[in-house]
C-alpha cells in the first residue's frame, strides 16, 4: 500500500511539474477511481466486475481527452491575442500591449477584458519558453 501511494505521489508531482496535472485532473481522476474500483473488484474475486470497472476508466479516459485540453486553451489564447500559436515571446509581449491599450479600465475596456488578455498572455508565455528551453 505505501509503494502504490509513493507512485502515486510521483506521478502527481511529475505531472505538475510538467503543467499536466491541473488542466487534466478530472480525466485523471476519474479514470484512477474507476481502475482502483476495478482492483478493488479484482482482489475480491469478481473478474466481471472488475472488467466493466476497467472498461469504464479506458472510456472515461477516452472520452475526456478528445482534443487535449491545453492545446483549446493554446489556441483560444492565441486567437484572443491575434498571434500564432508558436509565436516568440517578443510577438506576444507586443500583441498583449496593443490589446490592452484598449481593453485596459482605464482606456474604457472591462476588467474581464483586461484578465483574459493578460491570462492568454501568460498562457503563451510559458508555452514560448517551454518551446525554447526544450530546443536548448
């Protein structure tokens, strides 16, 4: 029990620290109750049911990945901002200014405006310097 829970651990901590955990925790969670259903139904004899639960995490899990969540995000970013979505960080930085210069409060935009700029400038950020560091 302590193994499964330090894998457990491990696992969670690499998908954070990669930026995959947050955007994929209800896959992720859903599919782990459901495979330990079917463990739990495996180590108490009933194969049938283990394998329905088994079939309900594979389809959990196909059903909720569908186009990676990060990648709608990547792009809904990018289309707000007006840049691809491997733009350099340079582009995005200029684009984000030129949008806040008029969705800014103070230039008569919202602060909802100003957050989802400012959100979907960050977004991209951090995939731009993923992108560099990766090619390093």
């Amino acid at each position: 029990m302590l193994l499964a829970i330090l894998a457990v651990a491990a696992l969670a901590w690499w998908l954070h620290r990669e930026g995959l955990l947050l955007p994929n925790l209800i896959r992720l969670g859903g599919t782990a109750a459901a495979g330990l259903l079917a463990v739990r139904f495996l180590t108490s004899g009933r194969i049938l049911m283990a394998a329905l639960a088994a079939a309900i995490a594979f389809g959990w899990w196909v059903w909720n990945s569908n186009g990676s969540s990060g990648n709608r995000r990547l792009t809904s970013a990018a289309r707000l901002l007006g840049v691809p979505e491997d733009a350099p960080a340079e582009v995005i930085w200029q684009a984000w200014r030129q949008k806040m210069a008029s969705a800014h409060p103070d230039a008569g935009g919202s602060d909802d405006q100003a957050q989802a700029l400012t959100a979907a400038r960050d977004l991209l950020i951090s995939a731009a310097e993923k992108r560099r560091d990766s090619r390093d």
